[in-house]
C-alpha cells in the first residue's frame, strides 16, 4: 500500500496511547521508539520533510516506517529478520554432535578439546566451539563428588538439622571438629610486599616444619568457638578436648555435640568418658556427610583469612618451636561486604627478636606468627593462638 507525501495517519485513541508508551520508555530501543515518533508526527499533520529535519533523518525513511505502519500496525515498527547465511547444521545434525561429544571419548586423551572434537566431527573449530558454549559443555573440567552409603542417612539429617533449627531447651548444641595436616611452612626467600600494578610474591618452594591440629567446637546460637591445638589428633587429644569443653561450659546445661564419623570420636575410652559424663550427647553425620556439620564453615573462614596473615611481620616466643595461635571463644563474622577491620600492631622485644600482634577487633582473635615460618592449610596460612593450650 502506497502512502502519499503529504497524507495523514488517523489514530485511535488507544493507537496513540501504544505509540506514545513505545516512545517514552527506556525499555524500548531507540530505533522502536524513533519509528513511533515518526508515525505520531505524521498523525498531527506534519510533512516528511519537516518530520526527517526534526529527527534528522531522510525522506524516504519516514516514508518507509509510515508506510510500514499503515499496512502492519504496531507489529511494523519492528525490524524483521534479515535473511542471513542459511544454518549449515540442521537441528538433528546438531543434537547427533551433542550426543557424540557426551558419550564418547577421543581416542589416547581422556577428553575433548575443541580442536579435536572438530577433526573428529568434521566441523570447523568455531562451529565446534559455539556448540560447547551453547550447550554448556567443559570436557575439560570436572567436580568431585560422594553419595553417603548410610543406611540411616535421612535420620541422621533429620536430628543434626533438628537440633540446628529446633534445639532443646537448658541444652548447648556445639559443632565439633579438628582440622589436621595444618602445616608449618618456611618460604626460602622473604616475601615480596604488594605493590601498586603487582601482586604479592612469595616463592614456589619452601621448608616444611612438621604439622599440628586444630580442635574446634562451635556454638551454633552465638557464633562462640572453644579451640585447642594439638600435635596429633588421636582419642586422647580428643578426650583433653572433650574434658575442655566441659570445663568452659556451664555445668547445669545438656551438651550437644555434632561429629563426623572419625574412628577416635567412637574409641573405646571415648565411649567409656562419655559414659562417666551423661551430660554430654554425640550425634553423628551420616558418612560422607561432613558438610552438615557448621564447624567446617568456621574452618574456612579461618583458611580464607590465613592469606591476610601472610602479610604480616614474622613473630616469635625464646623457644625454637613453632607458636600455635588460636582464640578460646571467637564469635563467628556476620559480613556482608568481607570488610577487615585495620590491623593494631602491638610491638614489643622476645629475645633478639620483635613481636607483632595483629587484633581482629571483629572476632576477639589475636594473629602472630614466627620469623619467615607461618602455619599453612593447604596453599594459604593459618596462624592461630596459644592461649588455650595446656599449661
């Protein structure tokens, strides 16, 4: 349908209504909302050549939208698809790729590659390559699992995730745990201090000073955690931790506490302690289930932060031993934002050697470590107090 030059659109009052919400929102794009102006002005009787020099575009290009307009509607102003090259793999083509590249395996590799797959499939590497993306694949990456084989699994959920939500009244429910293997590591070099435009550095090689222990029992209600560190974690350090916690919590409350399925927790003089002590209520995990125990949450947080403390001056007591740091009763964060509190620096003489103490004035925890030595977790630091250790 032709449109003349100088003819008018007449709209309705629910037609105008559309145009004008098209070409105020923010919503729509821009080229929609020009298009609807253009319609709009050609309804109050504005010519083409007026309406191209108030939104500086041509003549033919009102023509064209007012003409659109006219024979579609508001369905017009939309641009239509553009023909485009024709696909090159049908719709049974690519799920047959999708199907070989989920059950099988190239051969002498233990995955596919883009390059690979493509030779294999016959396809180029970018079509290789938009078919992974769109379907989510990442042969080369995968996640470790274990499905917990206990027979009573969903009671023991049911109780762990009770006492979480439901406790009992006049009763403490503590999650207890210990973190082993924390190694004491030496850098062979001094660390290289951040810089603007760098990164810290630390070397890639370093001495190893032995290992210790970390005993936890967390207090779910208030975020309280009672800690000691051990050299090893067998029943009898179990049982010191056990005699400890017994000693810091009130005598007149039930204690509740939730462990994993480690053999020391279920030793003979473990069971014959806790036999001479009714107050206290082991309930485990179901095996394989550590994550139901919110000790380990408190563990990470103490992993995550072991890198600030690699930044830290190197502390040390008169001993040649390595000093463990941990708090007795340290709240659990409750952040936002991940924000660290400024470090207090607390220097004072040890021999021939200073001490620097940095206070997290968030948790109550006091952080130190010994010249060029610092007590790792796997590749981060951990640094922790002695204050309740045996005296």
């Amino acid at each position: 349908m032709h449109v003349r030059a100088d003819a008018t659109i007449e709209l309705s009052k629910d037609q105008r209504a559309e145009l004008e919400k098209l070409a105020r929102s923010r919503r729509t794009a821009q080229a929609v909302a020009l298009r609807a102006r253009i319609v709009l002005m050609t309804a109050e009787g504005i010519g083409p050549a007026a309406i191209g020099e108030r939104l500086g575009i041509s003549q033919p290009t009102v023509r064209k939208w007012r003409e659109r307009y006219v024979e579609q509607g508001l369905a017009g102003l939309r641009s239509e698809l553009r023909p485009g090259r024709p696909r090159s793999l049908d719709d049974q083509r690519v799920a047959d790729l999708l199907n070989q590249a989920l059950q099988t395996r190239p051969a002498k590799q233990t995955h596919w590659s883009v390059r690979s797959f493509a030779a294999e499939a016959n396809i180029s590497k970018d079509m290789a390559h938009r078919l992974f993306r769109a379907a989510g694949l990442q042969p080369h990456r995968s996640r470790s699992f274990k499905l917990s084989n206990d027979p009573a699994f969903v009671e023991k959920v049911r109780d762990i995730t009770g006492l979480y939500l439901n406790p009992p009244d006049h009763a403490l429910v503590l999650c207890v745990d210990e973190k082993s293997q924390i190694q004491a590591l030496e850098r062979t070099q001094p660390v290289l201090p951040m810089g603007l435009g760098y990164v810290e550095g630390i070397t890639h090689d370093y001495v190893r000073h032995g290992t210790t222990t970390l005993f936890a029992a967390l207090d779910v209600a208030n975020g309280q955690v009672i800690s000691r560190v051990r050299a090893q974690h067998r029943h009898q350090e179990f049982l010191d931790f056990l005699r400890q916690i017994d000693k810091q919590t009130p005598a007149e409350l039930d204690l509740h506490l939730i462990v994993d399925n480690y053999v020391t927790h279920k030793h003979a003089k473990v069971k014959a302690w806790l036999a001479r002590h009714p107050r206290f209520h082991l309930h485990f995990t179901p095996t394989y289930s550590s994550w139901l125990n919110q000790v380990e949450r408190w563990f990470a947080l103490i992993t995550e932060r072991a890198t600030a403390a690699t930044r830290l001056p190197a502390c040390a007591n008169s001993s040649s031993k390595l000093s463990c740091l941990c708090s007795a009763t340290t709240p659990m964060p409750h952040r936002s934002n991940g924000w660290l509190p400024p470090i207090q620096s607390c220097r004072r003489s040890s021999g021939q050697r200073n001490v620097f103490l940095r206070q997290d004035t968030s948790c109550d925890v006091s952080i130190g470590c010994s010249p060029g030595r610092v007590w790792e977790t796997g590749v981060t630091t951990l640094q922790h107090s002695q204050r309740n250790s045996p005296g």
